[in-house]
C-alpha cells in the first residue's frame, strides 16, 4: 500500500485523538469514582461525629437500649451503623444481632480509631459478603476511648452512579471521536491536495513539461511553497529556452567551422563531431562509435595515447587517406574527454613539395655557374691590379655568399626530406666538440675571443649522426663568433638520467626579445644590412633546428641584448 501524506497525516491525527480520548476518558472514569468516595467518605464522618455524643450518652445511661438506638438510627439515615468496645466486642449494629457477629477487633479501621484517628476503609465485608466503604470514628471520655462508632455505606451504590457517567463519558467520547475524524480528514485533505499537486507539477516539469502551475487558496506555507515553486519553474523554462537556443546556435557554428571537429572520451568514444569530420570519415554518423572503427591512423592513435597519459595539450600531423592535416588535441578534464580539430593542409604541403622542389632545382642549376664565375674570378685576380682589383673582390665575395646560400639550401632541403635518414651511432660529444672548435682557432685567435669548454666528467655518449651533430656545431659557433667582438666562447656539457645537454654561449650583441622567436625561421635575419656585413645567409639557425629535431631533440635561446646569447640544445640519451 502506498503511504501518501493524506494517509500519512490522517491516521496519524486520528491516532493522537483517539489516544488522547481514551485517555481522558480512564483518567476521568478513575477520577470521578475517586471524588465520589472521598465525599461519601467525608459525609460519613461528618454524620458519625454528629452521632457520637447520642451514642455516648446512650452508653452512659441506658446501655440495653443502645441496640435498638442504633436500629433505629440506621434506618432514618439508611447507612449501617456499629458500636464496637475497646476490646473488639460488638455492642450493637443496625443490620445484624450483635451477640452473634464476631469480635471486630482486628479490622483495620477498628484497630486505627482505637488509637484516636478517625479512619475510613474501602473493603470486603465478610459479614455481608460486599464491597462496603467504612469510617471508624473513636468515642472519647476523659481523654479515654471507650469505644468507636463505625458507619459503613454499600460501594455498589458509588458504582452504579459511575456506571451511569461513564456512559454518558463514552458517548461524548464517541461523539468528540467521530467529529475529530471529520476534522482530521479536512485537514489532512487541505494539507494533502497542494503536495499532490505540486508532485504531479514535478512529475510534469521532470518529463520537460514546463507550463505548469499550481493555484491554491492556502495563504500559509504550502501557499508560499506554491508561488515559489511556480516562479521556480517559470525561471527554468527561461533557462531551458536559452540553453536550447545556445545549443541550437553551439550545434549551428560547429556545422559551419570549415576545420574537422571531433570530441571523444578517453576510451576512444566519439560524442561530438561536425559535417566537415562526417565527410572526412564518409560517415554520417559517428557519434557514438569508436574512433578507430571511423577511421585509421597510427599517429592519431599515438597522439591520443599520450594525452591521455600526460594530460595535456598536444599537437601533430596525421595522415586520413591522401590528406595531411594538423591536428590540436585539447583536454577537457571536467569531462574526461578530449576535443580534436583537424586543419586540412594537404595544398600547404603540396606547395612546400613545390617549392622545395624548385628551390633544389634552383640551387643545382645556380651552383655549376657560381663555381665557375668564382673560378674564372680567382684567375682574373691574379692579372688584374689596380683599382679593378677591387672591384673582383666584391664579385668574389658576393660569389661566395651565393655559394653558401646554395650549399645551406640543398643541405636544408635534404634535411625536409621524409626519405631523409640519420646515420645513427654512439659518439662521445666531449671529443666531437674539441674537433670542432679547431675549426674555429684562427678566428678566434683574428678576433682576440676566448674559448673555454665546461664538461661533466663520466658524460653518457649519445646515439646521434656525429656528421649532422657537428653541422650544428659548426653553424653555432660560427654564429658566436660572427656576433661577438669581445669576450669569447663557452660551450656547457651536462648529462642527466634522460636527456643530453649543450649550452653554446656568448658576450656578443645578443637578440632582443621581440626577435626570439623568429630567429629559426629560414631565411630570417634581424637586421638586412648587418646580416650582409657579416655574411650571413639567414638559413644556419633553421638547418640547427631542423639537425635538432631530427634527433627529437629541443633548441631554445635565451639572449639579452648587447650582454650575450645562449643556445640551449638537448637531446635524449635512449
């Protein structure tokens, strides 16, 4: 049975008025009965201390006649009457022969009158085989009890009267009961018909049904609760319209992003995705499918696999079909989810192909006549003096400059390559830098520039192509030395657990802040017109990077300017 509030409220009102009824009625019952025999109690005695100086005088003067005294008294009064001697005789009695009752001396009304103390009792009279109500009341002379009168009155006489007022107690009882019971079930109706609503009303707006309201004409709390819980819901259909309204607008601009869009769980779940990654994957639907039944690839499995073990943001390229796209995997970790956006790339690296292709071309089709006007310039050099000569200096020298420019370009492009492979062995990096820096002694020996090397002792050798690894180097110093006048050279070696660590520093000119993070560009200089007095090409510290990465290694620079710069390079021991 299902226990409502009106069930609830109801029989639990009637429990307390019937308990409280019943309770009225045997405190009443017990209480009136009481009071009764405390009256007649009391009447007794006020009619046995009325009686007693007769009786006394009786006694005194004609003791034979105290017996019909005592009849005849009993009679008019219609209460049983005993006189009874100190020593428990019976002197007389208006019921019964007096010399043929028993001694009375060892009741107990008896026995306390006997000390002096009016006494009443409520007990079994064995003479008359009832319940009797006696009152003993001494007789006194000259400060000696002589005797004691006793007056007793039948008890069923009390009880009829009860008997009579319980029954009228009970109907009023009955009555109170039945009325409370109307007034019990009103109440529990009144209290019981706004919570039904305002359930039915919850029920409604649980299932999204949000015009609902509730009227009630309570003016109390449920009357309160019903306003507030109308309001409440009115602000919620508010709420539930904007939300659908943004998702509606959210749902509108993921559809339009141009970019592939895909949200998935940890478990490689997809919940989210847009039209351009349903055309993508050729699936309409892919919601609720596994990443890997949509689509195939093994560096997007990897990506994956290490966001979800790192927890943070990655980036990378990867494959779908003939398409290459760069891929920004972001961590929703309220969610436990991860949102993927997939840029489409695949004309940029088309072009990069085409441009890389045509700058090799370039390249070779520039080195066979570079080499030869350089040639043919070095020939001249040797005849020619005099103001001409310095005019093939300068076509040496931007000769020179082309040459570098085209060798950097072929060796840049070759690092581009994906077919491009490191000769990977196991090489002492202390010994490969001292066989560098010999390179670079001259130099520094024109420029007055100091060379100090800070090794560990006991560094791991490192798995690397010592060719490519000194290609590096050399581009590094050489951009030291270029940019420092005074001062000198400082080259760091450092191991740890995991990773390998160089640091090239300088006290030249350094880089300003603002430039830092162009310098790895190809082809970027800082400043055009210094870059040509000192011979640079603008492509060495992108054929760096290109060295480190190959190696999945990291290259980054700290510098301030006109007090030095640090090239940091690491590179991982396994």
């Amino acid at each position: 049975m299902k226990r409502t509030i009106f069930f609830k409220t109801f029989w639990g009102y009637l429990f307390i008025v019937i308990s409280v009824t019943l309770f009225f009625v045997l405190f009443s019952l017990r209480t009136i009965e009481k009071w009764h025999v405390e009256r007649m109690s009391d009447a007794l005695f006020r009619i046995a201390m009325a009686m007693r100086s007769s009786v006394q005088n009786v006694i005194e003067e004609e003791p034979s006649n105290l017996d019909g005294f005592v009849k005849n008294l009993g009679k008019s009064i219609n209460i049983r009457i005993t006189v009874i001697k100190p020593d428990g005789i019976v002197l007389a009695d208006s019921i019964s022969n007096s010399e043929q009752m028993e001694n009375h001396g060892d009741r107990p009304e008896i026995i306390k009158a006997m000390r002096g103390f009016p006494t009443e009792n409520l007990r079994f009279s064995t003479t008359l085989m009832s319940n009797m109500l006696y009152m003993a009341v001494p007789i006194i002379e000259n400060d000696t009890i002589i005797g004691v009168i006793r007056l007793s009155l039948f008890v069923e006489h009390i009880r009829l009267l009860s008997k009579s007022i319980k029954k009228q107690i009970i109907c009023i009882a009955i009555i109170l009961i039945l009325i409370s019971l109307v007034i019990t079930f009103l109440i529990s109706r009144g209290i019981s018909m706004p919570v039904k609503q305002l359930a039915v009303a919850a029920k409604q707006v649980a299932e999204g049904d949000y015009n609902v309201s509730i009227f009630t004409k309570d003016k109390g709390e449920l009357g309160e609760l019903a306003l507030s819980f109308n309001e409440m819901v009115h602000k919620q259909k508010i709420l539930f319209d904007n939300l659908l309204k943004n998702k509606e607008e959210l749902k509108t601009i993921i559809s339009s992003i141009k970019e592939c869009l895909v949200v998935m769980d940890y478990d490689g779940k997809i919940v989210l995705t847009n039209d351009s990654f349903n055309m993508i994957v050729e699936d309409e639907n892919p919601i609720g499918k596994k990443y890997w039944e949509v689509f195939r690839s093994t560096a997007f499995y990897n990506l994956i696999q290490e966001i979800i073990k790192t927890k943070k943001n990655i980036s990378g390229e990867i494959e779908l079909g003939n398409r290459i796209f760069i891929s920004n995997f972001t961590v929703l970790s309220s969610q436990d989810t991860v949102v993927v956006t997939l840029h489409d790339i695949s004309e940029r690296k088309k072009l990069e192909v085409i441009k890389r292709d045509f700058v090799i071309n370039v390249s070779h089709e520039l080195k066979t006549p570079l080499t030869s006007i350089k040639g043919f310039v070095e020939v001249l050099e040797d005849n020619i003096k005099g103001e001409n000569k310095r005019y093939l200096e300068i076509i040496r020298r931007n000769t020179d400059r082309l040459i570098n420019i085209v060798k950097d370009l072929l060796l840049l492009s070759g690092l581009e390559e994906k077919t491009f492979k490191l000769d990977l062995k196991h090489n002492n990096i202390k010994d490969l830098v001292e066989k560098t820096i010999k390179l670079f002694k001259p130099r520094l020996k024109e420029k007055n520039l100091y060379f100090k090397l800070e090794a560990e002792e006991n560094l791991p050798e490192v798995k690397c192509d010592a060719f490519k690894l000194e290609d590096m180097l050399v581009n590094l110093i050489d951009n030291a030395i270029k940019y420092t006048e005074k001062g000198g050279i400082t080259i760091r070696l450092n191991a740890d657990e995991h990773r390998f660590r160089f640091e090239i520093e300088d006290t030249g000119i350094g880089i300003a802040n603002e430039y830092q993070d162009r310098i790895f560009e190809r082809f970027y200089v800082i400043d055009l017109s210094r870059s040509k007095a000192y011979g640079g090409t603008g492509l060495g510290l992108s054929i760096v990077k290109h060295i480190v990465l190959l190696h999945n290694g990291d290259i980054n620079v700290e510098s301030e300017l006109n007090k030095g710069t640090i090239f940091v390079v690491e590179l991982p021991l396994s």
